[in-house]
C-alpha cells in the first residue's frame, strides 16, 4: 500500500504522508498556524481544526498569509 498521498499545495502538486492533518502539513511546511487561513477544497478551516482534518488523495489547499501594516 502507498504510504504517501498526492495534493496540490496553493497549486503545486505535493506528496504527504496517508493519515497526514492540516497542521502536519503546515509544520511540515514551517508555517505558523497564528497568521493564516487554511482553505481545504474551497472550505475555510477553523483554526481549531487544523489538527483533525487529514488530507486525502487529489485535495486541494490554498494557504493565504496574514501580513501586518497601514499608514500613518
């Protein structure tokens, strides 16, 4: 049995590992959880659910960065 399962990662196509969460992709990645939105087949994550959603054969994520400023 394959142990990996292919996704595609804000286009780019990506194996992970079969059982493999939303937060073991985006610690997998560096990411930090605290500064973005994680949308899985076009459905916005709860951050609260990161650790509980496993990603599946052909899923798709898009992950957006928050990043900080303005103006004076």
């Amino acid at each position: 049995m394959d142990e990996t399962v292919r996704i595609h990662v804000n286009g780019d196509a990506k194996a992970c590992r079969r059982g493999a969460t939303v937060a073991d992709l985006l610690q997998d990645l560096d990411i930090k959880t605290e500064r973005v939105a994680v949308e899985l087949n076009l459905e916005i994550l709860d951050r609260a659910m990161f650790a509980h959603r496993a990603l599946n054969d052909g899923d798709r994520v898009e992950i957006m960065s928050f990043i900080g400023g303005g103006s004076c």
